[in-house]
C-alpha cells in the first residue's frame, strides 16, 4: 500500500451528515439506495448512492448520521447524479457497513 502525506489525507474532506431521505434506485446495477444527506449550513444537502441495501432498510437510514466524502466531483451513475460519497467497510462477506460516528455530533463537522 502506498504511504501518503499529511497533506494529502487533508485533502480528503471527510464530514459528517444525516440522512434525511431515501428513495429506491431501480436503474442501478446492483442494488443501491439513493440518499439524500444533510451536511450542515456549510456545505447544504447533498445526493449519493449507496450499495448497502444488504444491511439497511429504508426506514432504519432516516435519521443516521454518516461519514462522507464531499469533494469528489459529481459522478453520473446511470440516470443519476452523486454528488458525495457515503463511506463504510466492505465486510468478506460482501456487504458494506456504514462509517458512522459513535455518538451524535453537529452536521458538517470534519473528520480530524
């Protein structure tokens, strides 16, 4: 694995958002949820997709609090545009469980 700077991980901006919508993505090629994320007055609400309908059923994501990427580029994903990526662990089983925080933090706050 490559080693990288400080500066390049300070690059990343890694905050914290809520979910505050979820909508089934039928167009997608494998399962996804498309999600509507509350990052804070800062940033404002952005739209991602998320293949983690595996573990997590629409109502259960309403409400969490979840780590994202917020300055990647939007990324067309069939008829759909992201504009954020909701990170989480890929398990060996093959599901991805969610990057969250332990405790419920400010919207928008900054990974450190």
């Amino acid at each position: 694995m490559p080693e990288i700077s400080w500066d390049d991980f300070q690059k990343v901006e890694l905050r914290v958002g809520t979910i505050i919508e979820v909508q089934e993505f039928p167009e997608a090629r494998r399962p996804a949820w498309k999600l509507s994320v509350d990052f804070g007055a800062e940033v404002g609400v952005r739209w991602a997709s998320a293949q983690i309908t595996d573990l997590y059923k629409s109502e259960n994501l309403l409400g969490k609090q979840i780590v994202g990427v917020i300055n990647f580029p939007p990324k067309q994903i069939g008829p759909f545009m992201s504009e954020c990526l909701v990170t989480g662990f890929v398990t060996t089983e093959g599901p991805v469980v969610l990057a969250v925080p332990d405790r419920p933090v400010e919207n928008g706050l900054r990974l450190a």
